[in-house]
C-alpha cells in the first residue's frame, strides 16, 4: 500500500496525533494527539455522552490519550513589563508543561506565568453576589412578583433572600434571579497569562506549546474479500475525539504510530487504566502523508482541518489499496488453549493430560503488508472488520473482525473471523506408554479433518508437544514443519466432501 514516500496515516496505542506548524515564521495552530486507547474497548461515544449529559464531570481526565497544541501568534509588545492572556486555550491544560518563546526577540524574559481556570458557572457567580443585593422573579398565577433583598445563600436548591419583611426561601428551580455584572475574579474561557518583559517594542512572534488531556484518536481498518477469498481492497481510518475543552480551527494535523513511553503517577487522575465508522465504501484518494520518526511513525494530514470540540471525527488513513493478494487459512487446533505448556519442573506424565479434542477449525485472512502486494507501509493499531461480495446482488456482508497490533512494513498480517461451519476435526489419543526407568514417554495421535464442502480446503494442523521439552517425532504419516520449541504444524488438503487422517508418534525423554 505503497504510495509516495509520504502518502499514507495512522495507527497507534501510545498513538499520536501530531499537528507541526509548517514554518517558525507563520501564525497557525498545530496539534499533536498520542492515544493509548485499546481498539478493543474504547468506545468514543461512551465518552461523548457521559461529559454531554453531566454524568462524570472528569471524563476528559479519564480519556486514554492527549494532546499537543503548538500555536504561534502576532501580538503587539511594549518596551518593558507587559501582561499577556491567551483566552483559547484548552480547559484541562497540563500548565506544568506550558512554554513561552518569542521567536521575534530571544531577549524576551518571562517572569511569571499562570494558568486561569475558575470559570464562571451559575453556582460560583451566586457565591460570589452572597451579602450584596439580588432581584428574584417569582411567577404568581399570570404575573411575576419582583422580590429585592440582600442574598443570604445560594446553597443546593434553595435561594435565601434578607428582605425588609424578613428571611424569605425561594426554590432554585422556579424563579429567575437577575444580577449585575461579572464579579471579579471569575473568567468565561480558560486563559494562560505570561507577565514578559521586552526591550523590544512592536509585533513580536510568540510560539505557545502545552498539553492537553481529553483528546484521542483510534484507527479502523475495512477490508473487502472477493469471490474467491484471493483478494481484497484495504481502506483505513481514523476517529479523532476531543473532549479537551477547546476547538482546533485551521489546525495542521499529524499522527505518530508507536508504543510512546509517560510518566505518570501511581493514581495519575489523566488516565484510570465510537463507535467506528463502519465504512464500506473507498476512502477518498489522499490521505495521510507517513515517515520514520525516531522509534515510532509519524503521519501528517497533507492539509489544515478544524478540530471541533466535544466530537468525534472521522478522517481517511490512507487511499484504498486494491487488490491485494490474501489467503485464507483454516487452522485445527485440537487440544484446547490451557493445555499447551507444562511449566513445571519435571515431564507431565498423567495419561489424561491433553486427551481432550476440540472440533472447531478456526479461519483467518493472510496478507504481507509488502510493497510488491500493494502494501509496504507501517499499520498502526486498530480494528480490522472483513466483508465479502455477494455475487447474487453485490451486497457486502460482514463476515467477521479482529484487532491487529503495530504492524510494521514487510510484515505479515492475520485476521482472525471465526470457525469453519462446514469443516471439522477431531483429535484421537490412540497409544500412550511411559517407561519411568528410560525416563521415556511414547504418545500416539489420529487427527482427522472432514470437509463437507463441495471444494478441496487446505488446513493448517497445529499440534502442541505440551508433555515435556525435548521431543522427537518418531513416525508421522504426513511431513510437519517445526514451529517453536514446543510447536509443530502439519500442512494437508482435505477432498471436497472427503476427509483426511494425519497420524504421528512423539517420544519424550529426560
């Protein structure tokens, strides 16, 4: 999936979403998003809806990722100490990792500088009017009565008013309370405040970098079996969540793909621990523009996007790679998962170890992400779901998903999409002898594969040598590849609406 050396996007689980300013001598916004979000479980709806509807006021903190935002603005400095506010700012700042560079003068020194975030609310601006005079309008029938008094308290639901006739206690919900003007001390947008000084008066180019939580990206990939289960198109894309308290207008946007290491504390309040486009149709043609970058991989969007708050968005990875070789691959695996390793310190010698036999053959989907495939490029993290083409109508039915790590280029990719209906094994324990003297066990095995479908399948056996480390394959009816340590496969074709029989014996010795 090749394109240019930098056409393609992203994928991560310490993700990131980087967006860099062109040139040091523009104005603009860049952000960068790294995710740790686990495409298994994160769901960004889940997110949306619990800050939208008030039910966890810190769901921004808990979001598994965060962001970067550079920004460089023109700003007019006097000779001298000056006060400068940034009022666009995200609301869940990290103000510890706030910087200040005057790109226009390096002589400009920062003396002091402040993060602002006691924002304005109904119950912090009725605190701050306590002890001072309020007008209360409360509906009596079809008209209003004008209550005038000194406010005692606003606490819960209930207002307390001093008037001339007395304490009076007005419910929350009915009536409408009118007040003067902002009290001091409280603001309407989270704002960073630098006191600099400058000996340089007149426009100066100030560049701000901060980070930010409640900001994420995940990555989904689609990818459309044909007839023959020989090849398919691939496209890939990104959703994008801020919840980070600020909008991103005109913002160059990257992303970097690779396990990126944090700090954080051992209770960190930043992170405890979208639904996915289901997109079928092919991506737009450009999408992100990749490169190495130090470990990881970085993708930048070729073009400025705006970034809005408290939503999700959904951008092209990278131009649908078409055609690309696949192959289908049907794994037995007999013995169960939970058998295959004996950890212990001496051989397992129990009869009835292993003898259960599984019937399911699983399949799976097979590509290398190779160049010469139409691929070649880093694979971030993500969801892969399949389809397949319905010649009877040229529908597309989902036929199954799974969840792919990094996956860098050159390698081989394998998608998981569930169990044969029509092919199934079984596993037979036919000898069993142990010589405790000769240190020697001798195991037998009959597999047998029945396909009753109406074309050949060709299977892939895996065979687990769980009893002890050192092994030997003293007779076997089929050739076997040696996998691992403790791992072999045999590889047979099974007749349509045939069956195939492998047979082997291993000897263990300590």
């Amino acid at each position: 999936m090749r394109r240019t050396p930098t056409l393609f996007t992203v994928a991560l689980f310490s993700l990131a979403l980087i967006g860099v300013a062109k040139a040091e001598d523009s104005t603009g916004t860049a952000l960068t998003v790294y995710s740790s979000a686990d495409p298994a479980s994160f769901d960004p709806q889940q997110f949306i809806s619990q800050q939208s509807q008030g039910y966890n006021p810190t769901a921004a903190w808990q979001v598994p990722g965060f962001g970067v935002v550079k920004e460089i603005r023109s700003i007019d400095l006097q000779s001298g100490s000056n006060e400068l506010r940034f009022t666009d700012v995200a609301q869940f700042i990290d103000p510890t990792t706030v910087s200040f560079v005057d790109l226009s003068d390096p002589k400009t020194s920062v003396s002091e500088q402040n993060f602002q975030f006691d924002l304005a609310n109904s119950e912090k601006i009725l605190q701050r009017y306590v002890d001072k005079e309020v007008s209360v309008s409360v509906q009596k029938g079809d008209s209003a009565e004008e209550i005038r008094g000194t406010l005692v308290s606003a606490a819960g639901n209930e207002i307390v008013l001093r008037t001339p006739g007395g304490i009076q206690l007005l419910s929350r919900s009915g009536p409408q309370i009118k007040l003067g003007d902002l009290p001091g001390g409280l603001i309407t947008k989270p704002t960073l405040v630098w006191k600099v000084s400058s000996a340089t008066p007149g426009k100066h180019k100030i560049r701000t970098t901060y980070q930010t939580a409640g900001i994420t990206w995940r990555s989904d990939y689609n990818l459309i079996l044909n007839g023959q289960d020989t090849a398919a198109d691939l496209n890939a894309w990104v959703t994008l969540m801020n919840l980070s308290g600020s909008s991103y207008q005109n913002a160059a946007l990257k992303l970097i793909a690779g396990d990126v290491q944090r700090v954080r504390p051992s209770s960190s309040r930043y992170e405890k621990n979208a639904r996915s486009l289901m997109a079928v149709q092919d991506a737009a043609p450009e999408g992100f523009q990749e490169k190495s970058f130090f470990e990881y991989h970085l993708y930048s969007l070729p073009h400025r996007i705006d970034v809005l708050s408290n939503s999700t968005q959904q951008l092209t990875l990278f131009p649908t790679a078409k055609d690309l070789k696949v192959e289908k691959i049907l794994l037995y695996n007999g013995l169960p998962d939970g058998f295959y390793w004996n950890n212990s310190d001496s051989p397992q010698t129990d009869r009835n170890f292993g003898n259960s036999s599984n019937k399911k053959l699983d399949v799976y989907i097979r590509f290398e992400n190779k160049e010469n495939n139409k691929m070649g490029m880093p694979l971030p993290a993500g969801k892969v779901r399949v389809y397949k083409l319905d010649d009877a109508d040229g529908s597309l039915e989902f036929i199954g998903e799974d969840l792919i790590d990094h996956t860098a280029r050159d390698e081989k990719v394998l998608i998981k999409l569930g169990q044969s209906f029509d092919v199934v094994g079984e596993r037979t324990q036919t000898n069993y002898s142990i010589d405790v003297n000769a240190h020697r066990i001798t195991e037998s095995f009959k597999i047998q594969l029945r396909n009753h479908k109406d074309v050949a399948q060709k299977v892939v056996i895996k065979e687990a040598l769980y009893r002890w480390a050192s092994w030997e394959i003293s007779a076997k009816s089929d050739p076997f590849e040696k996998v691992d340590a403790r791992t072999v496969n045999f590889n047979v074709d099974v007749p349509a609406r045939g069956e195939k029989t492998v047979t082997y014996t291993v000897k263990y010795s300590w």
